[in-house]
C-alpha cells in the first residue's frame, strides 16, 4: 500500500501552483495549517525534502520537482478516472462498436473518429471495416452498435449518410484502354476482372462480377487498388479512393457503354436507436457531419 495519499499530492501541487500556503488554502477552502501538515508529512513518510523557504515563500527541492513531475500523472488520471465514472454512472458505454463499409470515404471515417475523440476521449471504439453483407450480419449478430452499409438491413430502419460513385477503372496501360473504344460487357468478360469479397461469414453474395472469364478475389479494397495500379485488372472502385490517381492520369475511366458509373446509397443504422448510449449517438452525429464537411456534394 502507498503510505502517500493522493491528497497529499494535490496539496503539494496547490502550494507550488498559487506560490505558496496562504494562497493554496483559498483556492482549496482547507486553512494554511492543513495544508502544512499535508506537506511535512509527506516529507517524513518519503524521507526528502520537497519545498525549501525562499523569503516568504517555498519552492520546490531539485527532488521536489521530479517527484511532483510524477506525482502529476497520478492527480490527472485520478482525475479522468473520476470523470469515467461520472459518465458511466450517467449511462455512458464503455465501448462503441462500429461496422462501416471498406467504401466510405477515408477522410470522412478521420474526421468523424477525431471529433468523436475529442468528445468522449476514454470511450473504447472498436472498428469493423466490413464488405457487403459483413456489417449488416454484425447488426444481426447484435455485435455492432451502428453500421455504416450500402445494404438494408431486413427490421431495421437505416438514415441515409452519402452516395458513393463507383466507376469502372483499368490503368492506363491495360488491354482495354488500347482498344480505343467504347466498350461493351463481352469485351469485359475477356479480361480479369477484381472483386473485393464480402466479409459476411454466412450469407456472402458476389456484388457487381460480371462473370469474367479471369476473377480475382481480395479481402480488402486497397488491394484491389493496388492491382489496378499495376495493371493487373480491371475493377468498379470508389470515385473518392481513385481521385489523385485520376488526376495523374495513371488510372482511367473505361469507356463503356453502359454502367461505367454506379451509385451507392450508404446508411447509417443503429442495432436499437432508444437503447444506444451518449457516446453510440455522438459516434452518429460525427459520421453526419464529417460528410457534411468533407462529401458536401455526394449527400
């Protein structure tokens, strides 16, 4: 067991603070003699001596200060600790649990943790980058407090968040690109297409393959960028992953007929909307206005 209290600390920490014991006993409401008593004690029970007298006031001993350097650390998470508490007593979660979909914009997801962060800075986030149908089985599961998905769910009800562009892309090098011309579904099914899988463990389904007579099939949606990269496939990607590469010119549109571009519909779903704690909801309200700010024209 420590034989130093946590109040001793914070009363050592007063009087170096307000410059001396007079002040500290104000701003703490305990009188001079309290607080003296707090701090000679300490020096007894840790065998150093912490303040010395200058003039009329004290200061801290070269110990002192390496002491109340550390000492310090302790005051602040005793401090957070007993905000947790508070917070948790109020019905605050411990823990948010989040399914959101490989497509949703990167920078909005940022945003959207970093303001949550900074709101509920001791709330755990657990986050689940899922495909297709892995964050709406997460919902079914009871394993996720809100999913970000471009499925419904059956039973629950969802609140659109952004519409994601997909476009057909190859790089600039790829075979269909040398055919200069527009491009049809049989001249696709020639070459390798990539599909990202779904992460569902039960019901995975095989969104957008055209039935390609070459198929590649990668668990995340960077590696399915990176082979477009190198030249590897061709692939309907999110319009807001491809944007520099886009620009460079490395990556190109396909030049199809039909259905070069499609649109997603994402929403946001909660597992029970009346249950779901403060921070489950800030963790909402975050998503919205990350998108707001950084998808103002995919609403």
């Amino acid at each position: 067991m420590s034989r130093v209290t946590l109040a001793q600390w914070q009363m050592l920490a007063a009087v170096v603070d307000h410059g001396g014991f007079a002040r500290a006993a104000e701003a703490v409401h305990k009188s001079p003699s309290t607080l003296n008593h707090a701090v000679h004690k300490l020096e007894q029970q840790l065998g150093v001596e912490v303040l010395e007298p200058v003039g009329r006031q004290v200061r801290l001993t070269e110990a002192g200060e390496m002491l109340l350097r550390r000492a310090r650390q302790l005051i602040e998470s005793a401090e957070a600790l007993e905000d947790v508490a508070g917070r948790l007593a109020e019905g605050l979660e411990a823990e948010v649990v989040l399914s959101i979909d490989q497509i949703f914009p990167t920078d909005a997801l940022a945003v959207a943790l970093s303001r949550f962060s900074a709101e509920y800075p001791y709330v755990r986030v657990q986050l689940h980058e899922t495909v297709l149908n892995g964050g709406i089985e997460m919902l079914y599961d009871g394993r996720a407090d809100l999913a970000v998905s471009g499925l419904a769910a059956q039973g629950f009800l969802g609140e659109p968040l952004v519409s994601i562009r997909f476009i057909a892309v190859a790089h600039r090098d790829h075979e269909l690109h040398a055919l200069d011309r527009e491009l049809d579904l049989r001249d696709l099914q020639r070459h390798r297409q990539l599909v990202v899988r779904d992460s569902a463990l039960r019901q995975s389904m095989d969104a957008g393959w055209l039935k390609a007579e070459q198929r590649w099939t990668v668990s995340h949606l960077e590696t399915s960028i990176d082979m477009i990269r190198r030249c590897l496939g061709f692939a309907w990607l999110p319009e807001t992953r491809l944007r520099d590469d886009l620009e460079a010119g490395l990556i190109r549109p396909l030049p199809l007929s039909a259905g070069g571009i499609r649109e997603v519909p994402m929403q946001m779903i909660f597992r029970d909307r009346d249950r779901a704690g403060p921070a489950t909801h800030a963790m909402a309200r975050a998503l919205h206005e990350a998108v707001a700010n950084t998808c103002p024209s995919r609403k």
